[in-house]
C-alpha cells in the first residue's frame, strides 16, 4: 500500500481547499465563485447559516490571496521539507553525510601516500567494473524496453475529469502564441481545461503577453524563495482544480490525444499508479548535429530505457515535462522539490520510495531541443547537478531506500542515476589513462592493466551501439549513423558534470534558464 504524508491542517491547507473550490469563508458570508448545487450544499454543510456571495473567480482568488498569501509562498517552498526533510534537498550533504566524505577523503590520501600504484590500479578496477555494470544494465534496459508499448483500453468521453494544465514560464513571451495553438489543439473538453500560466511576478514581458490571451488563468508567483521551476510548480499547485493534472513547458507541443490517453491509463491501473509519463522528443531535431545527438539521447532515454525500468517495475525519473499526475497525491507527497534542480527525477524516485508507481503512456510531448553549445551546456549542467543532488537525498539512509523500493530498486537506482553521473565525471578519466598507458608507455600492467581497457572500450562500444539503435523506434533510421558521433557528445557531457559538481558546491540552487522559440515553430 503507498505510504502517505499527513499535510497539516494549518494556514496553507486551508488555502489550498479555498482555491481548489473557489470560496472563503468571511465573518457574515461564504464568497464563493461555484453556484453550483453541490458547492452550496458542501458549504452550507461546513458552514451553516452562513449566506452565500456569489463573486468572480478573480475576486475570490484576490481576496483568498489577500488573506493567506504569506502561507501560501511558504507552502510552495517549504511544504516538501516541513513534511519530508529527510527526502529534500534543501541541505546539500546531511552532517553523517559530510563526516563519511571527510573520512573518505581522508582514508585515500593516507593510502595514496602508502601505496599510491595498489590504490591507483584499484580505483581503475574499482570504476572500471561500475562502467561495465552500468553499461550492461542499460543494455538490458533498452532490450526489455524495445517491446511494443503497452495498450489500453479505449476512453470513454462521458464523466472525464477535470485536468489541469501548469505551464511555469520565465521571460518566454516569445514562445506564447504557439504555446497557446498547442493547448488548443488538445482533444479534450475545453470546459474540463484547468489551464495556468505560471509567471513569476517580475516578468512584465511574458505578463503582458500572457493578459493578451483569452481563456487562460494567469499565477503570479511571488519572488519568495529560489528561483526555481519546483518552487514556482508547487505555488500553482495549490490553486489547482483539476483531479489530474500535467505539467509542460513552454516550447512543448503534446501529441492532441495526450491528455485522453493519460486518463485511459490512470483508469485501468490500480490506485497505487500514481503518475504517468508521456516521450519526449524534439520537432527541431534536424536543425544541426547538436540538435541531432540530443534526439538520438532522447530516443534512447524515453523509448527504451525508460520503459525498460517500468517493464521489472524499478523507480523511475521523470522527464522534466508532460508528467501526468493524480492530483491528491502529488499535493500528499510534497509536490515538488523547490530546491531541487532536477525536480522530475527526484520526485519519480521520491514516489517509488513513498510506495507508488509510475507507468508510460504511447504519446509523445515534441520540444525544442538546444541549438548553441553555451545553451545546451547549461541545460545539462543543470540536469546533472539535479541527479547529483537526487542521488545524494537518496542516500541519506540507504537501508530505507532498500526497505522501500527493494534490493532491484535500490541497485537499479546505483546504475542508473549513479551510473549515469560517474559516467561523465570519470568517463575522460578512464580515457586520459587508457591512452597515458598506449602512447607514453604508462606502467599499464601495472596502474592500468588490459581489462579495465577493454571494459572501456566495450561499454562504450555498447553505448555507441545503442545510440545508432534508438532512433529507430520513431522512424528516424537516418539518424542511426551519426550515433557514430556520439563519442564527442559525451565529452561535451563530462565538462557540463564536472561544471555541474562546481556547481553543486558554490550555488547548488541556481537554476540555468534555456532560452526557446530560437528555431521554428512547428504548429505556427
């Protein structure tokens, strides 16, 4: 059975029931915006004798906010931490967590002073054999992952629910109007649309484009906090009305059936399914070779290795958009990580250890992918700072990790998060140490030894043929020969993880903005 949080019953809940439903209570009078006969008998019943005053929608919400605005923003920042501390990443390294780095740290400098060729060719052995099992794991992954996705049973469109749509926006004004033919082209009730434009409060520019569209309820969220997209999540999230609901980013153009299919899914899954993943991919994945290795990653992340963790039931980090979530459930476990800049991941394996299970859906959510290397640099420093931060919340207490997701899930968190940031820290490590040991002659029986280099090249030999596999599930066959490539690629990624590793001790909450809308619009 999932393992659920008790959210207090203070200042931020009662917010957060008030604009779910559209009232507040007032000393003589309930305002309220829902004429309806089941929001005047539930508040009659919660308050009798009270009248109701039927008011606008932005009256209600201003007067709401009036009254708990201050909770309101402590919510969207501390509610993970007041509820969960041990799961957030509000403190970077917990004190146990310090003091084993220090020890760590000081047993290797002690043995690199007493024996510093043993523990040399043992740290090569040592990362060696994690790059074999990690790259093997990933092998195993994309084979279980290359099935047919799974179906479900047709929708039928009487009694859908309500759905909410959160897009966070920062200075993308630019990007509206095809945000905006991209909502509109979803399949699904407009009268059932709960669509929230999330803007922080200082971006005059996206605010005035925003007021220019019809139809779409515009958050302000406060400068309170760190500017992070988790932060500015969890803050519309509490004037959420729908009983699911997806979050997208600005540039993302989702598949029209996306939200049906969702749905479909929550309905014929158990109560533990908890949130549903949609593929990404990316609409301008053709504009330059960048471009190009991002989609072949994304091919091989989303159609294959993704699916292959749901397939033998493993955590799962999310994508970070067009995750479709059961409302109560997401707002029981925290919401977001404000202080996590990679908040998908974090919260995929935050409801595998809370007791819930997240599935894949055969719809794809279609992104604009980085075109310049200083964008795409920052994009993935962000990411791997994020799964850094993850892995390090993870394992503040590895014994409750084991206990809740279980021994697989426990090792497949190691490989696939861990394995993936030792990858590009320790990747041109191996490299710089293989080639030392070729061309300089470098002691290799000795420091470096056959093995390891032939464990070298092979996992990246199996990587490379992944990459030129991958494209294949979406049709993209002539993608498949620049996966040949794809060794530069991940010396791009091992600068953004050692940046990213900086990053994570100098400014662990700074989040790196991506600017979209650089190449053309698909839908315009």
């Amino acid at each position: 059975m999932p393992v659920g949080t008790k959210s207090e019953d203070g200042a931020a809940c009662a917010a957060a029931r008030c604009l779910a439903r559209l009232y507040l209570p007032l000393d003589d009078a309930i305002l309220t915006a829902d004429p309806s006969a089941e929001s005047r008998a539930c508040l009659g019943a919660a308050y009798p004798g009270r009248p109701l005053r039927l008011a606008a929608p932005a009256e209600v919400r201003a007067a709401i906010l009036e009254r708990h605005g201050e909770a309101l923003k402590q919510e969207a920042v501390e509610g993970l931490a007041r509820r969960l501390p041990e799961l957030s990443a509000r403190r970077v390294l917990t004190r146990a967590q310090g003091v084993l780095l220090l020890l760590l740290g000081a047993g290797l400098l002690a043995a690199l002073s007493l024996w510093p060729r043993d523990l040399l060719r043992g740290l090569i052995l040592l990362l060696s054999a994690t790059f074999v099992a990690s790259g093997l794991f990933r092998v195993l992954l994309a084979w279980l992952g290359s099935g047919a996705p799974a179906q479900v049973p047709p929708l039928s469109r009487q009694g859908l629910p309500r759905y909410t749509i959160l897009v966070p926006m920062y200075r993308e004004a630019a990007v509206l109007p095809g945000l905006v033919r991209a909502l509109k082209a979803l399949d699904y009730p407009a009268a059932l649309l709960d669509i929230k434009l999330v803007l922080e409060a200082d971006d005059a520019e996206t605010i005035a484009a925003a007021q220019a569209v019809a139809g779409f309820e515009i958050v302000l969220v406060p400068g309170h906090g760190p500017r992070t997209k988790p932060k500015a999540a969890n803050y519309a999230l509490q004037f959420a009305r729908g009983e699911y609901l997806v979050i997208y980013d600005a540039e993302d153009r989702p598949e029209p059936d996306q939200l049906l299919k969702a749905v479909a899914a929550f309905r014929a899954g158990t109560r533990s399914l908890a949130c549903v993943q949609a593929r990404l991919n990316f609409y301008n994945a053709d504009h330059n070779w960048l471009t190009r290795m991002f989609a072949l990653d994304y091919a091989l992340w989303f159609d294959m290795l993704l699916p292959g963790l749901e397939r033998i039931g493993m955590p799962m980090p999310l994508g970070g958009t067009s995750n479709h979530f059961r409302t109560p459930v997401l707002r029981d476990i925290g919401g977001w990580d404000a202080f996590n800049v990679t908040e998908d991941a974090d919260i995929g394996i935050r409801l595998a250890q809370l007791g819930y299970r997240v599935s894949m859906i055969d719809s794809t959510t279609y992104e604009e992918a980085p075109v310049a290397l200083g964008a795409w640099l920052r994009q993935r420093s962000r990411w791997l700072k994020g799964y850094m931060q993850t892995w390090l919340v993870h394992m503040r207490d590895p014994l409750r990790l084991a206990r809740r997701a279980g021994l697989g899930g426990f090792l497949a968190f190691q490989l696939f998060i861990g394995g993936g940031i030792i990858f590009a820290l320790v990747n041109p490590l191996l490299w710089a140490a293989f080639l030392a040991s070729l061309l300089l002659g470098w002691e290799a029986p000795e420091a470096f030894g056959q093995a390891p280099g032939i464990s070298l090249l092979a996992n990246n030999l199996l990587l490379t043929c992944l990459a030129m596999i991958s494209p294949a599930r979406r049709g993209r066959r002539d993608l498949a020969p620049w996966g040949l490539t794809v060794i530069a690629y991940w010396a791009m990624v091992s600068i953004a993880g050692y940046r990213a590793l900086v990053q994570l001790i100098t400014k662990p909450f700074f989040w790196e903005k991506t600017t979209h809308g650089v190449t053309p619009d698909p839908l315009a």
